[in-house]
C-alpha cells in the first residue's frame, strides 16, 4: 500500500472502497500544509484538485450581491473541490492552519470511471450534501435567534462525525463575526442572541476554552 494510504484513511468516502481503488487514489495523493487564510479556489481561479482535510477547517462561500454567503465549513474527513464540468461558483478559504492531501482532478475522475463503487459513494456523497444545503436555505426564513441556534447545531453535528467505526469530537468553537457571516447578521445581534440562548439554558459556553455547547435538544 502507498505510504500516502493515510491521505484516503478515516474519510468516510472511501469506506467500503476496495482495496485496489484505494491504492490508486492514495499513489495519486500528495500532501500540502496550508496557513489560515489561504485560498483553494474562487470562480476566478478554478480548482485544480480534489481535496481531503486531515486537520483543521475549510470555510466554502459565495459572494451575491456584494454579501459574503456562507455554505458549508468543512473538518477532517471531508472531501471537495469542484467535480463539475462548468465553473465554479464558490471560494474555498482555510480557517485555521490545515492540512490537506490533494489529488489532480482530471486523475481523480479518471480513477471514477474505472471504479464504479467509489462513483456511487461520491454521488451519495454528493446528494447528502445537497439536502444539507436545502436545510441551510430553509433555515433563512427562521427567526433570528433560531437561525443561530440551529447554525450551532448544524456546526455541533457537522464536528461530531462517524468515520470507519471511529467517533471524531472537535470543540464546537466559533466568533461571533464568523456566525454572524453564517446566518446573515451582524456581530452585535449575534451576541445579543447568544445572551440570550445562555439565558434561556439552551447552550452553554466555557469562559476559559469558549467551547459552545448545546442544552437544549427540543
């Protein structure tokens, strides 16, 4: 097995892939370390690669309007990139200092081709996410405070994930500035509702980690 096996391992995938595929995703893997705030790819300079987040975050947004749209923020064992054939329409911006394997995207599609239960996987990959988004764009007709309290636990969820058997936790841990890019608000409205929900019992935050935790379930 490649000694890059580790860029495909505990991605979720991959899981049930057999044993050949994975070779040959993992041969076509390379290893890059990236600052915070570096940028992927933007619709002025499309992806290259298909990418793997082994540490830290991955922020995917849209700019409508002159506003900054935020659609997703990734973790470890995510998978993305652009696997259309059109131009993409987002930017992929590190959060934090993260850790990727990359595979060309022309390679990557060409291993598809040949290996049709790792094609299916990425399309249900793929839909999964989409009904994701249809959440997301459902939840804008929310009111304020329950826009940001079911962003919190869309990120709690999306930071607690089941990979090969595995249970990877990572502190739920946001800027109000960041979750108020995420629902549309501004930073004081963020933390006024915050207030609020602390109030209310429905999330706590550690004053000395800041790790947001959700109470209440209903």
């Amino acid at each position: 097995m490649s000694n890059l096996f580790f860029c495909i391992q505990d991605v979720s995938l991959y899981e049930g892939v057999d044993e050949k595929s994975l070779e040959e995703v993992a041969r076509l893997a390379a290893e890059s370390v990236l600052d915070k705030d570096k940028l992927l790819y933007s619709p002025n300079e499309p992806a290259e690669y298909i990418y793997v987040i082994k540490e830290g975050e991955i922020e995917i947004y849209r700019i409508e309007d002159g506003k900054k749209i935020v659609l997703d923020t990734l973790y470890p064992g995510d998978v993305f990139g652009d696997f259309g054939t059109q131009q993409t329409k987002h930017f992929a911006v590190t959060k934090r200092k993260t850790y990727v394997c990359k595979t060309p995207k022309d390679k990557f599609i060409k291993v598809l081709e040949k290996n049709p239960s790792l094609t299916l996987k990425l399309i249900e990959s793929l839909a999964d996410k989409n009904l994701y988004y249809e959440d997301r764009l459902a939840l804008q007709s929310r009111p304020a405070k329950e826009r940001v309290y079911e962003e919190l636990k869309f990120l709690r969820s999306k930071s607690h994930k089941n990979i090969f058997g595995k249970i990877f936790k990572i502190p739920l841990r946001i800027s109000h500035q960041r979750l108020a890019e995420k629902v549309g608000l501004n930073r004081v409205t963020v933390t006024k509702l915050i207030g609020e929900l602390k109030i209310e019992n429905r999330i706590s935050v550690d004053p000395n980690t800041n790790e947001i935790k959700i109470l209440d379930e209903s």
